[in-house]
C-alpha cells in the first residue's frame, strides 16, 4: 500500500498520484550544492514524505547523501528506518515516553522542549540521544530561551542523555510576531556562551525551507528542508534560487459513470449550474482520495485536452463534472485534476487556488487510497519552475 509503485500506469485503478522521484533527488543535489559539504541535511520527511512515501524517498535520499532524516509520526519513522538502516533519524516533538522501545529499537533521537518533557523520558530509565528544541518564536514546542540553559544542565546532569544537537523552526510567514532575524538574535548570544564554555551541542540547526531560500547565513551547523526537496515552498524568489521542481506532477481519475438527465430520475438534486442538457461524468475519485469538500467554483479537470467544470458537492468516491461540450468522452477516460492534457495544463498553483489551500497543503491532504505510481519528467535543463 505504502510502495511507490513504477510503470506502467495503473490501467484498473479510477484514481491515482503521478511521483515524479527524480525532482526530488535533483531538489537534494542542488540544497546540496547551496549549503556546502560542511553543513548537514536532515532530510524532513514528515506527513509520509510530503505525500511522496516515506519509505521510497529515504532510500532515494540516503543514496543521494543526506546526513540524517526528520520524522514526525512512528510510522514514518518505521519506514525511514527500514530504508535507512544506517542514518540518524530525529523525531520532531510528537511522541512521547510510552514509545520509549520503539525509540531503542529503531536508534532514534528524540526532541526535548522543556524540563517536564525531559522528566518524562527520563523516567524510563533508558539511554537516550537526545535533540533541545528552543522555541524562537513560532509559540509550538521548544524551551523559551530563557529557560534554555537551565534544561541543557539538567541534560548535562544525567549519565543517560546525550545531547547531540540544538534546534528550532522559525515563523516565517504571514503570521510572525517578529523577522526570522529577530528570531534567531534571541538564540545567537546563548551560542556564544556555550561555545565560550565548550558545552555547545555538535549539531546547530534554524534553517528549513524557507530559512535556506531567504537566510543562508542561517545554515549553521545543519539544515532540515522538507517542502524545498518536494519543490512545494511558497516562495518564488529569495536570497536563494534554487533550481528545484514539484515531485508531485499530476492527479488522474478516471470516467466511471456518464450520462444526460431524464425526467424519470425525478427531481435533480441541488447542482450548480445544472441544466437539462447537462452531459455528466462521474470520475472515480472523491473526497475520500483528498479532495476537498469544498471547492472554488472555478475548479475544473482535463479531459481530452479540453477544460470541464466540477459540479459540487464532492462525494466520498465520486465527483461530477460537466462534459456537455464533449461530446467525445467516453467511459475510461483519464480526467486530469493536475498535469497536461493535449495542450492544456493544470499547475499545482492552479490547483492549489482551488482547492483554497497552498502547495503543501495539496501534496499533504492526499490519502493513502489515491494510488502512486513512479513516472519520469521530461524536463529541459534551463526549464523555469511552473513552465
């Protein structure tokens, strides 16, 4: 289920993603080639590598020579583990002590925000490695840095923890309090000090997407990009360009079901834009898959090269759309939600807009019931993003 499944193109599936695994791996060479050997990647690779399988992308990543992985839940962790038998994985804050055996049994590091976190790992009496989360800013997980060098001597403290690293996540959106310079400023003399004292971490780390494309001078240490390796950040321009495309090339569904009104179906339900010419297709694909409920009434598909209208409301496994203008359609066919279609093209922006969310938000929202399946990207070189 979780398997990245290659060519061919799923001939009895109603509904499937398009992975494109070489941008990613082009996206990681050229973050590679941005930071420098001197500063590590901890590939991010939560919500099941952005939608791409957590699994098939580690071991792509291992092999390309990220330095360590990013996981949120346990079963990414599983996953990354079984791929990457030999890479550090760090687990963001989200597990707790109960797991303490998974986190031996897979050689995890955990994250530690503050000192009641800490006393509940350390109730287990285990061994652990151990990453200090600070919280700059993004009000989440972390410790206030006032508060951080009371929990780094706690750590110190202890026989049990090894403190490897010290990390937070910057607010670099719409809704910060403050700059990400401001955020880092209220980390930087704490880091002098300890380096002063020689108790400063080996690994430092600010810097995700975001902070790559806008801060380079915020490397430090490492840098854990996540949405930047799946070319799906909300920045066009930065500091930074970087040459990087979506891994995610297109949704298809299939037409399972056609058909024009008869009075004998009785009343028609509450369709906008409903007439009684109307040529519907049935796609197999609904909110079930991650689509939506809700969507802009400009939201339409592909088929045949030409644009359809989606008639609302979705459903759990099937969504209309308005063939009317084509008459050709017929049964089986693909219905292109993202990619090309003859000459006509839906980007990830496009679809992003319509279904009212952002990039990231479309590549995370899809379920594990819409299929992958590997394909490769005829890609020209000097190509811009979204041409």
């Amino acid at each position: 289920m979780n398997s990245l499944r290659q060519n061919p193109l799923p001939v009895a599936e109603t509904a499937w993603r398009e992975i494109d695994l070489s941008a990613i791996a082009s996206n990681c060479r050229a973050i590679r080639a941005a930071v420098g050997q001197g500063t590590k990647i901890f590939a991010c690779l939560k919500q099941d590598a952005y939608g791409c399988g957590a699994g098939k992308v580690a071991t792509l990543l291992s092999e390309a020579g990220v330095d360590a992985f990013g996981v949120v839940s346990i079963a990414d962790a599983l996953a990354v583990r079984k791929a990457a038998p030999g890479k550090p994985i760090l687990m963001y804050p989200g597990i707790g002590p109960n797991a303490v055996d998974l986190v031996r049994d897979l050689d995890l590091t955990i994250s530690i925000s503050g000192e009641d976190d800490l006393a509940g790992w350390l109730a287990t009496g285990a061994s652990l490695k151990v990453f200090v989360k600070v919280d700059l800013g993004f009000w989440r997980a972390g410790v206030a840095p006032a508060s951080l060098r009371r929990l780094l001597d706690l750590c110190a403290s202890q026989g049990n923890v090894a403190v490897g690293g010290l990390y937070a996540h910057l607010s670099e959106f719409g809704d910060a309090g403050s700059p990400a310079s401001a955020q880092v400023a209220r980390l930087t003399p704490l880091l002098e000090e300890l380096k002063t004292e020689r108790r400063l971490p080996e690994t430092i780390m600010v810097s995700s997407s975001e902070s790559l494309l806008h801060h380079p001078e915020f490397d430090m240490g490492a840098v854990d990009p996540g949405a930047l390796l799946f070319g799906l950040t909300r920045s066009s321009a930065g500091r930074r360009v970087l040459p990087t495309r979506p891994a995610l090339l297109a949704i298809k569904a299939r037409i399972v079901a056609l058909k024009t009104g008869h009075d004998s179906m009785g009343t028609p339900p509450d369709l906008p834009g409903f007439h009684p010419d109307m040529r519907l297709a049935v796609l197999g694909i609904g909110w079930g898959h991650g689509v939506p409920r809700h969507l802009r009434s400009s939201a339409s598909v592909l088929v045949r090269g030409r644009r359809a209208s989606i008639v609302p409301p979705i459903h759990l496994e099937h969504l209309r759309i308005d063939v009317t203008d084509i008459p050709e359609a017929v049964l089986g066919d693909e219905a292109v939600l993202l990619g090309s279609s003859g000459a006509a093209r839906i980007t990830l922006p496009d679809l992003a807009k319509a279904w009212n969310t952002d990039e990231t938000g479309v590549a995370c929202a899809l379920r594990e019931s819409l299929r992958r399946v590997g394909v490769a990207q005829q890609f020209k070189p000097n190509q811009k993003e979204g041409e």
